[in-house]
C-alpha cells in the first residue's frame, strides 16, 4: 500500500531516484514507527510522515517523523552524534532531537522538604542540551519544552507544585519505573522517560508517596544540579538552580504503589 510519505528533494538525492520511489511505493517504509523527533509511535499509511536522513562520515541512517513535527530533510551529524542518534531511534530516551544529540535524561530521587513535609521527587537534569524538535540550532530549550507542557518555573522552592494533569509517575513493586505523558491527539499516556532497569526508591520515598499519592518533579537543564551524592547537597543545588531561573516543577499523579 503507498504510504504517506514526504521525500524532499535533498534526501531523494542521497538516497537515489530509485531508494525514493521504492519507499513511496510502500516497499521499503514502515507501516509504524517511532517518530524520530517527538518519539511517539506514527504510522505512514495513516498520516503524513517525513523521510529524515542523518548522515555521518562514514554511516548514514533513514528515520522517520511525523510531518508536523519534522519536514524531510538530511541532517549533517559527526558519526559519534550519529551513533547516538541511533541508540535514541532504537530506544525511549525521553524527548527526542532534531540534530541528534547523546543526550540521556538523568534522574535522581530523593526527598524535598516543604513547608515542614516531606515530599517525594523526582530531579531530571540532561547529559547534554536538548534542541527543539526541528530546530538546527545549538541552543538549549529542554525547559522550554517543559514550561509548553505545563510545568512551572520557580525562583523559590517555598510551596507544593501544582498538579499537571495527564502526567503520572509509574511506580511498580516498589521500584521507579517510568514518567508518563499524555500521548498525542488524546491517545493513552506514553513513556516521557524510561527507566532501562527499574530503579530502586527507599523506603521512605516510597512511603511518602504513598501518602501523597504524588511525585515533584523537578526539571533543570544540563549542568545545573549535577549528581548530589546526599539529599542535603541535592536540595541545596536546587535551591541553587531556582535562584538562577533554571528549574521547572509540577507534582504528577502516582501511578502504581
């Protein structure tokens, strides 16, 4: 069946005449897909996909995405950034990139004390700056990204998030599993983050979000936290990272105990 595929005229011509007409045809393209930009699942027979070409010094890789997110296009990558790109398009990691980027959402649990409580949290930092899906840029617009979805900025950490609605955090036999969001055109929520081993919470953590039946989720961009090897050092570089106008917040539903 023909799919509905947009070939530009630049990825037509590193792939060939031919390459480009056997995928408009159906023969080489996936019917499903994982969008390479946003990460969600697409499906070519059933909307308008764009055809991207990543191309290194030595290797080049076909993607696909959602045409509302990404036109076609070739993408100049190093081969480093280029394997990267394809360990991003074989496994979730989060928020996609337009020009690949090694960039894996680190996240850290431990416990926040607020207005006298302690709540249960999540920090998210990347190991590298994430791009805005189409954008070419070297810029940083993780939060951004985050403040688009719902999220909150804070200068000060003083009071409880609000709750985004949509978002939950997957908690299951007591180990933290994924953080979910809403999925695109009111689909079921999909995976914004995935663990690739289930990790382990203490105790208390679990404890406490069993009673608050929520998680804080705290969001800055690369850089900023670090790894706190103590809850002390970990809220104190987010107090740090507030003062600075970088971190975002919201509490997200539990999901699982």
């Amino acid at each position: 069946m023909p799919r509905m595929l947009d070939v530009s005229d630049a990825v037509r011509a590193e792939i060939g005449d031919e390459e480009a007409d056997r995928l408009l045809v159906g023969d080489n393209a996936p019917g499903s897909y994982d969008c390479t930009s946003c990460r969600t699942p697409g499906d070519s027979e059933q909307e308008r996909t764009s055809t991207v070409l990543f191309i290194g010094d030595e290797t080049a890789v076909l993607a696909f995405a959602h045409a509302t997110c990404l036109p076609s296009q070739v993408v100049q990558v190093t081969e480093e950034q280029l394997q990267g790109a394809v360990r991003s398009i074989t496994a979730e990691e989060g928020f996609g990139t337009a020009a690949p980027q090694q960039a894996v959402l680190g996240v850290t649990s431990g416990l926040v004390l607020i207005a006298g409580e302690l709540h249960p949290a999540l920090v998210v930092e990347p190991t590298a700056p994430i791009v805005r899906p189409g954008s070419m840029g070297v810029g940083d617009d993780f939060l951004p990204l985050l403040i688009e979805q719902g999220f909150m900025p804070l200068t000060v950490i003083e009071s409880v998030p609000h709750v985004l609605h949509g978002w939950s955090v997957l908690l299951a036999m007591g180990q933290l599993h994924a953080v979910l969001q809403p999925g695109a055109n009111g689909a079921g929520q999909v995976a914004w983050w995935q663990a690739h081993q289930p990790l382990q919470v203490t105790e208390g953590w679990r404890a406490a979000a069993n009673k608050h039946q929520q998680v804080l989720m705290f969001a800055a961009p690369v850089g900023s936290i670090g790894r706190q090897p103590r809850e002390d050092l970990l809220r104190d570089a987010l107090d740090k990272a507030a003062a600075n106008g970088k971190l975002v917040a919201a509490a997200l539903p539990l999901a699982g105990t």
